[in-house]
C-alpha cells in the first residue's frame, strides 16, 4: 500500500504498485493523454515508472517547464534514429540537451550535407506520425558491450567501457533503434511534435582536438509547433537586431583585426557612450559614492597578494619594464583597496564607497569574442564598499533597489529582471565560517525584499558569494549584467583596516557591486532590445533637420543652432537630393524626430514634425522643444 501525495496537497493510496500514467488516468483520461514523465520525490521518472512506496507526486506535460528537458533529451534520440536509418554507417556518440534545444554527434565519414539535415527531419517528422512506444530496458555492463560491439558502435562501446563494472546500465528502444541513456523519455514519438534541425557543426570526440572530428547535428525542440514558431521568429528578430549590423548600419562603432577585441567608437556610438557614463555618474553621486580613477599597470605582486593571479593569471595581459613584471588591469578591487589604505580608518568612517569607471583588459580567447559583446578590452561602472560585517545588510538593501531603479530607467522592469544567488564555489578561499556569514547576508537581504530568486549552487567567486541580475530582453533573452558580491577575504589580504569602538583593528567587509557591468556589453545589449530604436532620452541624434531646397538653407541652420543650445543633439542634411529619398535615408537610422522645413515653416517659423515615422504636423519651435525636452 503506498499513499500518493500531489502538489495541491491531496493524496491518493493504492493497494499495488502503480506506474505514473496510471495514476494521472485515476486523475482524468484527458490528463493521462498529456502525460509525458513524472516527478518522484524530486527525480524525475519515465510515465511508466512504478510508485511501489508513499511518494510526492507531480504529473508532468507539456504545460510544465520541466517537460522541455525531456522533450529535447527524446528528440535527440529521435534524431539519431533517423539518421542511422537514412545513413546506416554513422555511428551515435552523444547527444545531450543544450539551451533552446539539443544536439548530436556522429562519427560518419562522408559527412552530413545541409540538404541531408532537410531529409533526416522529414523521416524525423514520419517516425513521430508512427507514434512508436519509447521503452525503457536495463542490462548490465558486459551485455551493453556486446550489443553495441555487435552493432559496430565503436564510441557507444567506448562510453559504456568507462562505466563501473557492477552498475546497471538503462538504455531507451524504439522500433529497432536503442540508444543508452539515463532518461526520462516521453512515452512515444508522437509526443515529439515541436522540433527543427538548426545547423551542422565539427566537434572533435570527447571535447579532446587529439581525437577524431565527428559531425554535429544541433535541433530545437518546444512543446509544440506554436512555441516552435515563436522561437524560430525571435531568431530571425534577432537577427535583424544583431548588434553588429545595426552598429555599421547606424555608425556607431567598428572591431578590426589590428586591435581584436577592441571597440572603435564612432562620434554617434560614442555619444551613446557617454550618454549612459553620464547618467551613471550622476547615480554615483546621488548615492554617496567617491568616483576614483586607478592606474592602468600595477605589480604583479598585487595580484598575487589578491589571489587574483593563481585564478585568473592565464587571461591576464603582462609587461615588463626595468626588470618588473607589470600587469594591465583586469579589473579594479585591488587598486580600490590601495586608495582605501591610504590614512588611517575609523568605524565613523564607514561605510565608504568607491566608484569607478574601471578600464580593463582581459585576455580573452579569439573564438570567445562576439562584437561588443564580449570583448578584451572593456569598462565597467565598479564600485566597492568598504563597511562593517553589521553594515551588510542595509547596505545590499540599498543597493539592490538602486540596481532595479536604473535597470527600469533603461526600460527593464522588475519583471523582466532575474535575480540568482551564487554560493561557495569548491575552489574557494576562507574558512566555511565566512562563508556561511557572507551567504547569509546576501540571502537575509533578498528575502526582506521579497524578491524571486534562484539558487547558483557553487558558482560563487573564490572570495564571496554573489547575487546576480539577469535581464530579459524584448526577445527574451537572458543577459547577466549587475552582480553583488560579499568579501571577507581580500581586505584582509590586502591589510585594509579601521579602527573599531573598541580601539581595536578590524578588516572592512567589502561589497563588489556592478550594475551594469561591462558598459560595451551593456550599450549592445540596449541596441539589440532596441533594435536601434533608442528612446528619446538615449538616442545620440535626437533630431535630424532636413531642407527641402537650398532656399531653405538658412532657415535649417539656424534652427540646428537654436536646438544645440537647448542641449538637444540634432544634426541637418542639406543635401541637394529629393526630400522623399532624405525621409527614406534617414529613417533607417530611427531618429527619434526628423524635421522637414520648406516655404511654409519659413513663413510661419513652425516645423513639420515627423515622430519616429509618424507625421505629427506643423509645430511652433518654442512647442517642439518643450514637447522633446518633456
């Protein structure tokens, strides 16, 4: 007898063992239709595994976000089985789940052609139409050899040599093919109705260049054709919002060879630039942060004190001048310790919080570079806050509302910010008692908020723990952006004192804190959610003036000149070209105003008013800057 208890908190007792498409049929015959695995006290199970104990029990279908993992998972093996009947003499590797999808690998000499890709989701598509049962069967090891080593499966042989001898292996079937694999799985094909091959790629065996290059197919798969479509028309958005295009198209920057990894800012990019710099500066000083400004070269010793060369020493640029080895900064603690180290310190002192627009360098592999993205050479609104272990917490209040506000300042808001906690990463310095103090505080100062959040188990920095914000764009792409981290250890390290009520010397507690990180990266995220599409406040040209004819001329002029002293960013075309193709040309760059001035604005000193596309009509001067200054 066992007693079933769903999510709702009602519970079901049966006399026998019951699998979990029985349970969900005791349930409703529709809701055992969209049955496609279960979730056991945790684990996640096949739709036919059978509940024998009193267990927490979730039905999963495909309104379940859950269920994406083990839809993606059994599309991949539906993708292996098509192939291997299309090309019989490619051999199955692995074929893992990935982010929006899955991929896998096989070992097939001829190679795979982009037209192959459009014949194997055709069978794919007729295999799903067969509906064949997806079974679950265990053998052991040496069975697992011979049944592979029989079918001519080389890597799969391979794998299941590396397995521990006494451990049972299970392994999915359907119709003739089998492939080994942990599961879940959807019960048959036909629950696989939201799939496409994406693109064909090398990957060398087992991640290792000594090995042979095996043939990689990558595929999405969602829960069904509308989620499908969804996501593959955010791809072609993305595509048209591609930072890089949009950058060349609206000047704003350009990357090269001689420099890789390192921006180029045109005079509109770099407006845009400075714009951002601006607003985040006056946020520092709102704030009550000093702005510093630290050297570009500094000893490599620092960096060894710091603990920052054992564990980043690789991706670090170094130069060497009379016989010292110097490092270019990859990022600013270190030096922000160096100027809170100058003078004595008191508790009255505290907290004391340092901001900088921190020029950083970091090697970064050429393969890993992705426009401005991700680049080598970047700059980061850092800042440091140097307080007692008591100051913690109101401290991170502080900043994590801060961080909302400018995130929906910029058109993010809270909804579209995801928050993630990182904890102790097992390479990680200081003692477990830190540790848990530091996690404590950033938890303490989440919960008080109210704020969702996820836990990062392990993927905290070596000195700290860390919250992470994560921003979701019009696409829905997530983009890590501001982090706050909690430091114990490096002021420490780095001999950072003040003196405490009780005469005594302590170490400051130090909070890393970003909200934007990298500015590149943050300004190509923006364009992207954007799609070049700035609004007002954050265009670099706000205005565009356009002549009708050369008659026209001064009237235009003298309008660009009343508008710059406004302080509004406005640039004019006078061109000898027709107006219908100026009003073309221009509108490609998405100006947020472009006016048009011929023999009626000059005779009644008006403007005609074209508002990102849209024409609004004559306007007075006076009213149209009041109307683009509100």
């Amino acid at each position: 007898m066992s007693t079933i208890t769903f999510p709702d908190g009602s519970q079901k007792i049966f006399e026998k063992p019951i699998s979990i498409f029985d349970i969900a049929k005791t349930i409703s015959s529709s809701l055992a239709k969209k049955t496609l695995a279960g979730e056991v006290n945790g684990k996640l199970v096949d739709s036919s595994y059978l509940v024998s104990s009193d267990a927490k029990v979730k039905i999963i279908t495909n309104n379940d976000e859950k269920s994406l993992e083990i839809i993606r998972h059994s599309t991949a093996h539906l993708l292996a089985q098509a192939t291997q009947i299309l090309y019989p003499n490619a051999q199955v590797t692995i074929g893992p789940v990935i982010e929006n999808g899955f991929y896998y690998d096989f070992a097939y000499k001829d190679g795979f052609s982009e037209n192959d890709l459009a014949k194997i989701e055709k069978l794919m598509q007729n295999i799903v139409k067969q509906n064949l049962k997806i079974e679950r069967i265990e053998m052991s090891r040496d069975e697992a050899i011979k049944l592979f080593q029989d079918k001519g499966e080389a890597y799969k042989v391979e794998i299941i040599k590396d397995i521990p001898q006494d451990e049972i292996l299970s392994f999915y079937k359907q119709g003739d093919f089998i492939d080994l694999c942990r599961g879940p799985h959807v019960p048959s094909t036909g629950k696989l109705i939201g799939f496409k091959l994406m693109k064909l790629a090398g990957a060398y065996w087992r991640g290792n260049s000594d090995n042979d290059m095996l043939q990689r197919i990558y595929g999405t798969a969602w829960n069904n054709k509308d989620d499908l479509n969804d996501y593959l028309n955010k791809l072609k958005e993305a595509e048209k919002r591609d930072h890089r295009k949009i950058g060349k198209t609206q000047n704003l920057f350009h990357l090269q060879e001689e420099s890789p990894g390192m921006v180029f800012w045109h005079a509109k990019g770099w407006t845009l630039y400075k714009i951002i710099e601006k607003y985040l500066r006056q946020i520092f000083i709102d704030n009550n942060y000093q702005e510093i400004h630290t050297p570009q070269l500094i000893d490599k010793s620092l960096w060894e004190k710091s603990g920052h060369w054992d564990k980043f020493g690789e991706a670090m640029f170094v130069t060497n001048s009379e016989n010292r080895n110097y490092v270019v900064k990859p990022m600013n603690c270190p030096a922000h310790i160096q100027i809170y180290n100058q003078g004595l310190r008191s508790y009255r002192d505290l907290p004391i919080r340092l901001a900088e627009f921190g020029n950083c360098h970091r090697n970064e592999p050429s393969g890993t570079l992705y426009g401005i993205m991700r680049v080598r050479n970047f700059v980061q609104d850092d800042g440091h806050i140097f307080c007692s272990e008591s100051q913690i917490l109101q401290e991170s209040l502080d900043f994590i509302n801060l961080t909302f506000d400018v995130y929906k300042h910029f058109g993010f808001d809270r909804d579209r910010v995801i928050i993630k906690l990182s904890t102790r990463p097992e390479k990680r310095v200081g003692s477990d008692e830190v540790w848990d103090k530091a996690e404590k505080a950033l938890e303490e100062a989440l919960n008080i908020n109210n704020i969702k959040w996820e836990l990062q188990e392990g993927e905290g920095a070596f000195y700290g723990p860390k919250i992470e914000f994560i921003l979701k764009d019009c696409l829905d792409r997530q983009w890590q952006c501001g982090t706050l981290q909690v430091d114990f250890l490096m002021p420490k390290s780095l001999n950072a004192k003040y003196i405490d009520k009780d005469n005594t010397k302590k170490s400051p507690v130090m909070l890393h804190r970003a909200i934007v990180g990298s500015l590149e990266r943050f300004i190509g995220i923006l364009i992207e959610h954007y799609g070049g599409k700035y609004p007002n406040w954050l265009a670099p040209v706000q205005v565009i003036i356009i002549n009708i004819s050369d008659k026209h001329k001064d009237f235009a002029l003298k309008l660009e000149k009343n508008l710059k002293k406004q302080q509004i960013r406005v640039i004019v075309d006078l061109r000898n070209e027709k107006i219908g193709f100026k009003i073309r040309e221009h509108s490609i760059q998405h100006y947020p105003y472009m006016l048009v001035v011929g023999d009626e604005e000059v005779k009644t000193n008006k403007v005609s008013v074209r508002k990102n596309g849209k024409n609004l009509g004559a306007m007075d001067i006076k009213e149209f800057i009041k109307t683009i200054k509100e």
